[in-house]
C-alpha cells in the first residue's frame, strides 16, 4: 500500500519531510517504508532538533574509553575494570500507565547497559511529579515507585540513590529518567557496529508483540485531550524474561562468536538493524516471518515498530550458531536467525517470499533532518531587594520546620524504603546520602553515583542552571570521597518549536559543556526528551545529570552522619546570602522571580579538590555539600543522620541572619574535624586559598543556632522524615 501526505503527518513526520522521503527514495514510500521513516526520524531517535547543539559538549576524557554514540558510554576505572553508564527518560509513557512506564524505563536503560558486555551493579533514578496538591499526582507517584521497585527488585540490582522533585509545572507531564551502571572487563567491552558481509543476523529474547507500536513517536509529541488513547503505545515489561536474557547475554558474550549486538529498544527492531547497519556502513537483509510473535497476522509493519521488551539484535560469526542456540534455548528465550549483513547497505525487509521494504540506510540515518532552530536568549533576571523588616518577622524555628517538611527537601525516605538497595552485597552507601556508594565486587575499590536537576534554576535562567546542575553532581561526589570522572545528562525540556523552550535548551547545554569541560568532567552519554508538555504548556527545562566516580580505598569513603561530640564542624566556600530562587524565598516569601546563584567553576574545582586532599589525607570525619535550603538544612540533615547536636558560633562579619542560614550560594560544603587536626586542615585550606569558617561544636541531641535558638533532634527527624508518609498514607 502506497501512503501520501495524510498519512505521513499522521505519523507524525512533517510536510516536507515526507517530500524528502519521496525524493530520497525516487518514489512514494509503502506503509512499511513509511513507518519505519517516521520511527527513525522522530525527535526520539534522530535528535533532529538537538544534534547541533550536543555535538558541542565535551566528550572526550582521560578516562573515557567510549563517549557518545553507543548503547551507553564506558569509562576506566584502572586495574582493567571499566564502568558502563548511561540515563534515559521514559517520561510520556508514566504518565500514560505510571507502573510499566517507569518499569519498562529501568528495564530499556539495564539492557542498554548490558548489551556492551557489563553486568548491571547499580540503578538510580530522577522523578519529578506535580503539584503535591493536584489530584493525579499521588497516583502517578505511587505507580512509578512501584513500577521502579517491581523491575529493578527483580532484576537483582540495587537502586543505591536517587532523587524526586514536585513543581506544578509537570502536573500534565511527570518526568522518569532512569540511569544504570554496569561493571565490565575493558578488554570485554561489546560494540553494536556491524561487521562482515553473510554474517547471522539473530533475534533473541522475548516474542514480538503489539504493544509499545508507535512508541517512540508518541515520546517524540505533546500531550493533548486524547492522551488516554496512547495507553497502548505503553510498553509491557517482564524483569523474570530480562534476567534470563542478561543472563544469556553475558555468557554467550564470554565465547567469541559476538560481532555486534544491540539492545531493541526505542522503535525496536527497526533502530536496532539499522544503527547496526549504520555503523558497520553495511546492509541487512531480515525475513520477517522468521521474527518470533506471540500474537496471530502481526504485519511486517507491526514487527518493525513493535516495542515489546526485553529482545536483543546479535550479528554473530558464521558457524557459531549452533552454540549460541544451546545458550538461549538453556535459558528458554527465543533464538531466531531473522537474516543476514549484505553489501547492499540498505534494509530490505522480506515478508511471505515477497520484498515489503528495500531503504537505502544512509536516507534513515545520515541524511535524516537536523534542523537549526529558532531560539531566544534569555534574559537575566533582576535581582530581589528583600526588605530587612520582613526577615525580622521571622522566627528561625518556624522557617527551618517549613523547609524541612517542603516536598523537595524532605526526606524521600518512602520511596527508596520500596527499592532493594543492598542486592548483590556490595552496597556501601545507601539512598539518602550525597552519593550512592557500591564497592567492586572483590576489590577495595569502590564507585561513586549521583543523580541531580534543578529546574528552579535551570527556568530562571538557562545558562547558569545548566552549569550548576553539573556543579551540583561534582559536589555530591567528591562529598563521599570520590574523584568525579564523568557524566550523563537526560536533558528533559518541551517543544523545540517554540522558541522560548528552544532557547532554555541551548543556554542549558551551554551551560552543562562549559562546567564539564573546565571540572574536567566530560559527558559521555545521553538522552534528549523533547516536547515535554500539555498542549501548548511546557515544563520548566530539567536537565538531569548524572555523574560517575571512583573511590580507590572504600574504607576512606565518607557520610554525612556527625561521629563524635567536641568535634569541629567548619564550612568551606563563602557564604554572600543570595536568596533569589531558593527554597527559602519560594515557600517562606512567595517570591518566584529572581536570579539564580552564581557558579563560580574556580571555586567549585579548587574547593572540591582541596576537600578530596582532605579526606585522603584522613583529616575529615563527614562532609557534605550545601545546597537547597542552604546551610542550616544541610547541618540538619548531618543532625539527623548522626543523631547529634551541633552549637553553631555566631559567625564573624556575619551578614542578615536568615540570610546568612537559608542562602543558596554555590560551592559550599560542611566538613567534621577532630579539633587536634585543625591547624593542619586551615592551613591546607589557607594554602588553597579558600575561604573557610568554624560554624560551631558537635553536642549531644540538640542544634543552638543563636544562644536562644534551640531544637532538639528529634524535631529536627519529626519536620524532615514525616511529610512524605503521611502524604502518601491517604
């Protein structure tokens, strides 16, 4: 069946678009043809709208072995080993059917992982709900954690952090980024490159079904009145299957028979040939009554951009196919020689003896669109003129409590209790730190995970949010003694088409490759999520980073918790009080406007690694870095964590005292000193040059601000670790 214009926009491809089709093909595409055109060049997989602009990002690293480009991105953590690591959003289908959305999101990103050859280690997550006060939001959230649990639970991997935002904003669109980490051999490492010409072409894993048709389509629009119909564009997930598989995986990948090997996940058995082919600068040739259904007259336009889970695309060697078989019939998965490479470097698809698609892959890959958007600067945002009168209103107790219990500063307590974080036995930090820890099976060494976004910051003004954001994953990192080798980055943002939100993409990207490239903390994979919005509403722009890094004793890894009464609690990094866009200014004074803190990359770099000098010299006892709700949450929350006090001094020189608790600046951490070490840990700082305070003495069960101010632990726990549970429990 041959389709026109009405069909093509249908699939959501674009008037000229579909005129490109026809003049690159030299004729009017079939439904097949047309399908797999509209899969393959969506926002979703051709990051028409974003390639222009990532293609600027650092990426390229000591320590970075692959970057871009591959199923996920690889770096070296010494002695051989190696760290496969990458985020992915699985937003628009969560909101549809919040249990297999989120599920089906931690199970795409674990295949992604272990198709290179790496045995998944660690799982995290970012999920941003909206408004705690709009009626869909408990539902969604109480859908995507189970859905997170149910997979990852069963799968055997620990999900060791994370983190979860509310903003009215995500209220018609939440956002699920989901992010593993997998451990491999370097010299073990499995590329998705197609090589050879007759080489098997195999499919394995799981029966093609028709759920998740049109999937990667539908993550590639906006949302509108009709979104309960996209129920069946939601895949189906089944973590049993998709161990069975890793499992299968990994020790035919033990043999040599692999040449290339690619996970099918977004458009399915489509992306999967043709990237492979793609890469390998072949063609492949699929007969596709040989691809395993479980459902009756599937289409060949139905296999192609079925999404069903947890199936694989192998070119194996030739004659090894016997022995793979053995593997994957042991395991009870489906193994299937589908076709073969050919020299012919198109996709030609075959169907009852008769051809139903033959497309050139360089029309579906390199000569798919890439557009230069329209965008507009942002602007920068005035700065606040907050009356000292209105501070002097305020009672610091009253303003801690309101902050403690806010929605994105309290504790997340519920959510990670669901998650089996100590799986596999090698969890040494869990969810609730700066960093979720997991040591190398074996080994003394030990990887550091973090995952971060800022919208607040991000919204007001780009450039500078985007820089923060990757700031902030530094700090979380070198706060558990880790050395930050690299990142991911889910950029979640709403249509490139409107130029507003075009603009926050590219000042955000700025933004990430400048703090990137000067921390030395290169992106080495990633995901764009476009057209996160409801009609013609968008979300605020939510970059999520995630960073990567290696502790090489774990024994010198540090928490949060306060260890020892009559120790010294000093703070590095200068506070100047900047209010605008924090915590404090949001929910205490109603004010939204603002700039967001400066980033200052010197700073950030010479305080991070002077704190790692620090740790490594075993001069610090907890550490952690300062960042919303500033620095009185912060020393609450190593309160609570180490059931300890703290009699903070009045600070020298001291600015506004709210202002001087409840700031946002940037680049700060607070450490725990034994006071015998404190001549020896000023004068490394003094020698850094940076700016430095003792805040106060760790005391027993309680914090005194200001000589009159004092709350005790327990209401500190109480504001922190009860608003989430009891939201939750009606």
């Amino acid at each position: 069946m041959l389709v026109n214009e009405k069909v093509a926009i249908e699939h959501g491809l674009k008037t000229d678009e579909y005129k490109k089709i026809c003049e690159l093909l030299k004729r009017v595409p079939n439904l097949t043809e047309l399908g797999i055109f509209s899969a393959m060049w969506n926002e979703h997989c051709s990051y028409k709208s974003s390639r222009l602009h990532l293609k600027k990002l650092p990426t390229k690293g000591k320590k970075v072995i692959q970057g871009p480009g591959e199923n996920a991105g690889v770096i070296d953590i010494e002695d051989g080993d190696a760290i496969v690591f990458k985020i992915e959003s699985h937003n628009h289908p969560s909101f549809i059917e919040p249990y297999q959305g989120a599920a089906t999101g931690v199970g795409g990103i674990m295949r992604d992982v272990f198709t290179m050859g790496a045995r998944p280690i660690a799982n995290l997550n970012s999920i941003h709900f909206g408004s705690t006060q709009h009626k869909k939001t408990k539902n969604l959230l109480r859908g995507v954690v189970h859905g997170i649990g149910g997979y990852g639970n069963c799968m055997g991997v620990p999900t060791i952090a994370g983190q979860t935002s509310f903003d009215r904003s995500y209220n018609g669109n939440i956002l699920v980024n989901a992010m593993t980490l997998g451990l491999v051999k370097k010299n073990r490492i499995f590329y998705s490159k197609a090589a050879g010409l007759n080489k098997p072409v195999i499919y394995v894993g799981s029966k093609t079904g028709r759920d998740g048709i049109h999937g990667a389509s539908m993550a590639s629009a906006s949302f509108d009145e009709k979104i309960e119909e996209k129920k069946p564009t939601v895949q189906v997930g089944d973590p049993f299957t998709e161990k069975l598989l890793l499992e299968a995986c990994l020790e035919l990948m033990a043999g040599d028979s692999i040449i290339a090997i690619q996970d099918m996940g977004a458009a399915g058995l489509t992306s999967s040939s043709i990237e492979m082919a793609s890469k390998g600068n072949l063609g492949i040739e699929i007969n596709l009554n040989k691809v395993p259904c479980r459902e009756t007259k599937m289409t060949p336009y139905e296999i192609m951009l079925s999404e069903s889970q947890e199936r694989m695309l192998i070119v194996l060697e030739n004659g090894k196919e016997d022995s793979a078989k053995k593997i994957f019939d042991k395991w009870n998965l489906d193994f299937s020689i589908i076709g073969k490479t050919t020299d012919s470097k198109n996709i030609e698809l075959f169907f009852d003896n008769k051809q139903v698609a033959n497309i050139p892959v360089n029309t579906l890959v390199e000569n798919s669109p890439m557009y230069d958007r329209k965008w507009k600067k942002a602007k920068a945002p005035k700065k606040n003129k907050f009356k000292k009168e209105v501070y002097n209103e305020l009672k610091v107790q009253d303003v801690l409590r309101k902050i403690l219990s806010n929605p994105n500063i309290c504790s997340k307590e519920w959510i990670w209790q669901q998650y089996d974080h100590t799986v596999m036995g090698d969890t040494i930090q869990k969810p609730g730190g700066d960093s979720g820890v997991v040591r190398v099976h074996g080994t003394n060494k030990a990887v550091a995970a973090s995952v971060d976004s800022s919208a607040v910051y991000c919204w007001a003004h780009p450039l500078t949010g985007g820089k923060q954001i990757v700031a902030e994953s530094w700090r979380n990192l070198i706060s558990v003694g880790a050395t930050p080798i690299a990142i991911t980055n889910c950029l979640n943002f709403g249509s490139p088409e409107n130029e507003d939100n075009m603009g926050e993409f590219v000042e955000c990207v700025q933004g990430i490759g400048e703090a990137s490239s000067y921390l030395d903390f290169p992106v080495v994979s990633g995901n764009v999520s476009f057209y996160n919005q409801t009609k013609e509403v968008g979300i605020k722009p939510t970059p999520s980073i995630g960073g990567v890094g290696l502790i090489k004793d774990y024994k010198k890894m540090m928490t949060m918790d306060f260890k020892e009464i009559d120790n010294l609690v000093l703070v590095i990094g200068k506070t100047e009080g900047h209010i605008d866009q924090s915590i404090f200014a949001r929910t205490i004074l109603d004010e939204k406007n603002g700039p967001p803190p400066e980033v200052n990359l010197f700073n950030e770099k010479n305080n991070g690694k002077s704190l790692l000098d620090l740790i490594e010299k075993g001069l610090v006892k907890s550490a952690h870095d300062i960042s919303l709700g500033g620095l009185i949450v912060a020393l609450s929350k190593m309160c609570i964590k180490g059931n300890k006090g703290i009699e903070l001094n009045k600070p020298k020189n001291m600015i506004n005292e709210i202002e001087y608790l409840f700031a946002e600046d940037q680049g700060r951490y607070i450490i725990e000193i034994n006071p015998k070490n404190l001549k020896e840990v000023k004068k490394i700082l003094t020698d850094n040059s940076i700016y430095h305070q003792e805040l106060g003495v760790i005391i027993d069960k309680e914090m005194i601000i200001n000589k009159k101010t004092k709350v005790t632990i327990d209401e500190l726990k109480s504001y922190n670790t009860n608003w989430l549970t009891e939201y939750m429990s009606y």
